[in-house]
C-alpha cells in the first residue's frame, strides 16, 4: 500500500490556508463600514489608548490639519491633474498621526467619488497604511498607490 501521509499532510495545510483566508475576508468585510465614529481605525486596537489619549487635548485636534495640507502641488508636477488630497505621497502620509490619515483618506475619497472604496474609508485607509509601508512606494501617491485613481 502506498503511503499517503504527505497528501493528508497537504491537505491539512490546504484547509488552515483556506480558514486563514476565510477569515481575513471577513475581517475586512467587517472593516469597511460607515462608521466614522470608531476610535479603532479599521480594527486596530493597540492605537485605540493612543486616540483616546490624544483626542482628550485641544491642540492635537488641530495639529493634524497642518500636516495633512503639506503637499505642495509643485513638488509633484507629474501628479498636477490629482486634487490637493490625492496628490499626498506615501511618504507623507505614513508622517501623519491617526486622525490625521483618517481625515486625508476621507479628503481623497471626497475628491474621487466612485472609486473602488466609496463607502468604505476603513477599508481604504488600512490598505493605505499596508500598501505606503513600501519603500518603493514612497514618492507615489497614496490615491495612485491604492489604486483609487490611476495616472
């Protein structure tokens, strides 16, 4: 009789890739409400105790708005047919704190209506935040790196 212990071994793995991918579907399924209220960005709760922390000084509610607005228009003459939002980089957006991505995700989606996250801002801001962790996406902008728009 042959042995079929590798392909029970195979299959086992088969089934946990399987799960794991099953349950990454439904992670992100659940991430992509509506619900702007959530201190735990698209289910990030290790930041939650930094939000909390942050949100409860009057300062730090204003001092994401004046990173988010850094992008300058002619330091990406490539970019020029994006609006203020999209044109943000990878590089600047991974400088920003959490409520500052949250409100720059927000502003590109605004500037893009009916892309593929309409309705969906959590799901576009984790993508963001995996996608921007790559170097060779720094200079890109976020909206072209997620593929919200396409240059």
């Amino acid at each position: 009789m042959p042995d079929h212990s590798g392909v029970t071994h195979e299959m086992k793995r088969l089934t946990v890739t399987a799960v794991a991918l099953g349950a990454l579907t439904i992670g992100l399924t659940g991430c992509g409400g509506d619900d702007h209220s959530s201190t735990d960005a698209n289910g990030l709760r290790r930041n939650g105790s930094a939000v909390a922390t942050s949100a409860g000084v009057p300062a730090s509610s204003t001092a994401p708005a004046t990173p988010t607005e850094t992008p300058a228009p002619t330091a990406h003459p490539e970019n020029s047919g994006l609006g203020p939002a999209s044109q943000t980089t990878c590089d600047e957006f991974r400088k920003l704190d959490i409520e500052g991505e949250k409100s720059l995700m927000d502003r590109i989606l605004a500037e893009n209506p009916g892309s593929k996250f309409d309705g969906s801002p959590n799901v576009a801001l984790g993508t963001a935040k995996l996608v921007c962790l790559s170097k060779s996406e720094a200079g890109k902008p976020v909206a072209v790196a997620i593929g919200i728009v396409t240059q």
